[in-house]
C-alpha cells in the first residue's frame, strides 16, 4: 500500500477514535443530567413522623388495636401491650395462627383450616372447621353478622355466619391469583374488599358477594403495584381512605374508596428498609405498621 494511503488510514482512524471517546463523554454527562433531574432521587416528604417503636416477644403474625389495648398474635400465643409498648399479658393460642380479628368484644383467630373464638382474656368459646378439605386460609374480615375468609388454595372467599355456618363461596370473575399467603381481605360498610395479588389489583363485592368493582395495575411507580403478590395488605382507616402495603420495594400508599390514587404515606426508608411488606393498622391520628418482631408508630406531623 502507498505509504501516503497509509497515512491517510490511519489519520482517519484516529479522527474515529478521538470522536468516539467525545460521544461517550458527553453521553455520560447527559445521564447525570438526567439522573440529577430524576424526581425519584428527591427527598420524600410524608406526612408522618415516627413517634415510637414497639418490640415484641414474638414475630407478628397479625395485630389489633382494641381500645388502649394492642393485641398481637405471634405463632403460638397473644400478647396484649399498652401504647407505650409495655406487655400487659399473654395467653396461648393453637399453633400455626394465620390472622387475627376482633369484632363484637370476641378475639378471632384464623388458623390454615379452622377458625377459633376466644374472650379477650383468652378463654376460648367456640371453633369451627374450614367448609372444604385442603383449604389453606390467608386472611378474614368480619362484619356484623358473617366472617369472610380468603384461601389460596381454592382461590375463592368462603362465607361464614359469626356462628360459624357456612353461607356461600364467592369467587372472582376474573378468578384470583395467589401465588402466596398475601391474599388479604377487609370491609368498609356493607362492602367487602379483597386484594387479587397475581393480578395487581384490589376487587370490592357485595355483602351477597356480587362483584362490584376492581382497581389497579403492574407497575412500580407511585399508584402501582409491582412484582409479584402486590398488594399484600389491604386497609381501611377511620377517614375512609384505603391503606394498601407492597413488599418488594415496601412502601404503604392511599386510594379513595372508588380506587383513585392520592400518594405514598410512607417508603421504604421511613418503614425501616428490607423486603418483606409491612401490616397495617390506624386509629385517629396515628398510622401503625408491623413486620418481624417490631411495631412502629407514626402519627401526623403537627398534631
């Protein structure tokens, strides 16, 4: 090859080079950009504050407030605190509790096949089998006059009387998914609401168990529910506005009761950080969530 071709080349060649390494450069410097314009890297802002901490003797299975009283069920036993996370007493429960509920000055435990009655002292009053063989039960709500109960293996809600009869089964139109225990149900008034969690969103019903509405979407973004088995927790607080509580990325957010999305309460780093989501519970003012063997109280700022 001519000597002044070869030049020429590799003249060229360098021109390549130098222009590459200026286009990653400035590349770069755009992705800072835009990252340091990402409305995600801002600080969050809630509207709550944590006042207090609360560690308990066991793991929270699930937790009530009664009163003054904070009830909280581990595996094999019910401890009742104070507010100011001072154990008052326990009592023994069967092994493997599920969920726990209290209505009508009764304490309700849930187990994976049967249902137990107790005083709120411990005694217990009644039980009841599960109304199909395997079933496997999650989560129950009870209303003045029935106990709903979700179960993921046969992917329905089974109806019971307070007295423990079973009255019906009702099942999604759009069939519930549940690729884990987080199938959690609650009530507001005469409706029922259920979380669907392998489809990304929330289904109300009837006390009748007609199929009333469904909201929500697959997302991660703010008004969405991402990953797998989202939302695990479902709840009403006393404003009417419904709580739902994400694992994966945790973070607790509000709708209205038609589905409509307002804002986050509390991320990740105001829960406390991990995988797992976190329950929930509110009365007046305050916000309490629990996960592991900690319950946390947050209450509105300038109250």
């Amino acid at each position: 090859m001519d000597k002044s071709i070869k030049v020429a080349v590799n003249i060229m060649i360098f021109l390549i080079v130098i222009g590459f390494i200026i286009y990653v450069l400035q590349a770069d410097g755009d992705e800072q950009q835009v990252l340091i314009k990402n409305p995600a890297t801002q600080t969050f802002n809630s509207d709550y504050q944590l006042r207090a901490s609360i560690d308990v003797k066991d793991s929270v299975v699930a937790f009530e407030l009664h009163g003054t009283r904070l009830y909280v069920a581990g595996k094999e036993s019910v401890s009742i605190y104070n507010l100011r996370g001072e154990r008052v007493s326990s009592f023994k429960i069967k092994a493997n509790a599920r969920d726990m509920a209290i209505s009508h000055k009764r304490l309700f435990v849930l187990y994976p096949s049967f249902i137990e009655k107790y005083s709120l002292n411990g005694d217990s009053l009644d039980a009841w089998d599960a109304c199909s063989e395997l079933s496997d039960y999650a989560s129950f709500t009870i209303t003045d006059d029935f106990v709903f109960v979700s179960d993921v293996v046969h992917k329905n809600i089974c109806k019971y009387t307070r007295e423990g009869n079973f009255v019906q089964f009702i099942e999604s139109p759009d069939k519930f998914i549940t690729p884990s225990h987080f199938f959690d149900i609650t009530h507001k008034n005469d409706t029922i609401y259920c979380a669907n969690p392998g489809r990304h969103r929330v289904e109300s019903y009837t006390l009748n168990g007609e199929f009333i509405a469904a909201f929500g979407r697959a997302g991660s973004h703010a008004g969405a529910f991402a990953g797998c088995c989202n939302p695990s927790y479902i709840h009403f607080d006393d404003q009417g506005r419904l709580l739902t509580s994400e694992k994966g990325n945790p973070r607790i957010s509000y709708y209205d009761q038609s589905g409509t999305f307002n804002r986050v309460l509390l991320n990740q780093s105001m829960l406390g950080g991990g995988h797992l989501p976190y329950q929930i519970k509110t009365l007046n003012n305050k916000l309490l969530t629990a996960v592991n063997y900690q319950i946390k109280v947050f209450e509105l700022k300038n109250q």
